[in-house]
C-alpha cells in the first residue's frame, strides 16, 4: 500500500505541469461551418403516421450544413410510392432554420419544402408539393414541433376548398438508457383544413399519430437500430395507392437502421 501512494504521488508530481499547461491552454474552437450526412433502411416509410409507401421498404438519406451562429439547411430524400404522388419516385425536402440554446432550453425556427420531382404524370390537375414554417422548443429529452402549412397539404384540394393553413403539432421525447439504449416516445396532430369537405365519406379534418419504441447504438459503432410501434387514430385519413386501396395509417411495427456521418 506504501509503495502505491508514493508510486501515486510521483505520478501526480510529474504530472503537475501537464495539468498546469492543459488549463492555461486555450480551448479548442468550434468550427463556425458543419457537414453531416445521414443514411437510412426502413422497413416502411411513415409521415405523420401514414405509410409513404405503401407499406413497403424504403432507402433515405441527407445532408446538413450548420453554422455556428445557429443557421442552418439540409437536405433529406426518401423513395415513395410513385401513384401516391402521381408519377414523383422520390420525395426530396429542403429545409433551413435557426437554433439556439438557452441553457437547457432549445430554440429552433425554420421552413421546408417538400418537393416530388415528376409529379402530374398520371393527373396533370394534381401536383404534390408542400411548404411549411415551423417553430419549436426542446428542455432536457422532449421537445414540442408547431407546423403552419402556407401550400395546400401535399396538393390535397377541391373545387372551393383548399387547404392552405393546414397545421401539425409534433410532441417527441428521447429517453437515453445505458449502452448505447434509448426510448423513444412522440404523439403527433394534424389539422387538413377544409378536409371534411374534400373528403366527404370520412368527414374529418384532423387525426392523431403516434410512435412508440427504441434505438439501440449497435456496439457503439454509430449505427443507430430501430423498432417502434407506429399508427394513428383513423387509419382511413389518408389511403394508399394499391388497388384497391387501404388505410395508410394502421397500427405496426416498423424497424430502421441507419447512422448519421
């Protein structure tokens, strides 16, 4: 026991200017420019609650460009159903914003617009496309996500009706657990305005979603595996491009793997 406190103390002796040096040192500068990259497999590409897909797989992946004063953009694509969008293959959003933190609380403002390369194939008179602002607020693990809709909702409309100021409200939290473990918890609304007359048979215009699940770091290697429980409350809100068609907001098990670069 001697032997190791003087073996500890010669250690910390000779390790004295080291420790002096690193905390006059000056600490390392954030770079003002940031790029990330993202990929992603889906077992189904859920938006809101509503397969993109028809229930089936999809590849994803974007990229980010952040600025140390809090700006941002990026840019995000996924496969979709070409007859859902009317001839689009792909969805591709571009988005920009603002972030800021004050202390544990966080600050995010911004638009996106989602764009369908090829739509008015099938049906020149539909065109899917969206563009909306956003603001939202994070404390600790949960944040809280306001979307205003400046477009009609996806090209949705009607002859006198369209839906121009359609609004969501995103309510997300990430609950990180040990090893690499996270749960996962989010409950959405969406409001189609005008919906209730532009589909006449379901006489709604607004639905709950929601997702339940988990992510685990695959042995810390950053390559990030999902499974969560998705569905929504009116599985029927919105339907799917097979024929015939089916509700596009039923209740599954969707599972993901991805990583961010």
């Amino acid at each position: 026991m001697k032997k190791a406190l003087i073996a500890a103390a010669v250690a910390v002796a000779c390790s004295a200017p080291l420790l002096a040096a690193a905390q006059t040192a000056a600490p390392a500068a954030t770079p003002d420019h940031t790029f990330s990259g993202n990929l992603t497999i889906a077992s189904d590409y859920r938006f809101r609650g509503f397969s993109q897909t028809d229930y089936q797989p999809a590849i994803q992946g974007g990229i980010d460009y952040s600025h140390s004063s809090g700006s941002y953009l990026g840019n995000w694509n996924s496969n979709v159903s070409s007859t859902l969008y009317n001839g689009a293959p792909i969805e591709m959003d571009f988005y920009g914003g603002y972030k800021h933190s004050f202390g544990d609380f966080g600050l995010d403002v911004g638009a996106i617009h989602y764009y369908y390369p090829g739509t008015g194939e099938y049906n020149p008179d539909f065109e899917a496309k969206n563009f909306e602002a956003y603001i939202g607020g994070s404390w600790g693990p949960a944040s809280v996500k306001y979307y205003y809709a400046f477009t009609d909702f996806f090209g949705v409309k009607a002859p006198g009706y369209d839906t121009k100021g359609s609004q969501y409200v995103d309510i997300s939290a990430t609950f990180p657990l040990a090893d690499g473990f996270a749960v996962v918890a989010h409950a959405g609304w969406q409001f189609v305005k005008n919906y209730e007359n532009i589909n006449t048979a379901l006489n709604k215009d607004n639905v709950w979603d929601f997702k339940l699940g988990g992510t685990w770091d695959i042995m810390g290697s950053g390559w990030i595996l999902g499974a969560f429980w998705v569905g929504t409350s009116e599985k029927d809100f919105f339907t799917t491009a097979e024929v015939p068609s089916r509700g596009a907001g039923k209740n599954s098990l969707v599972a993901t793997v991805g990583k961010t670069f």
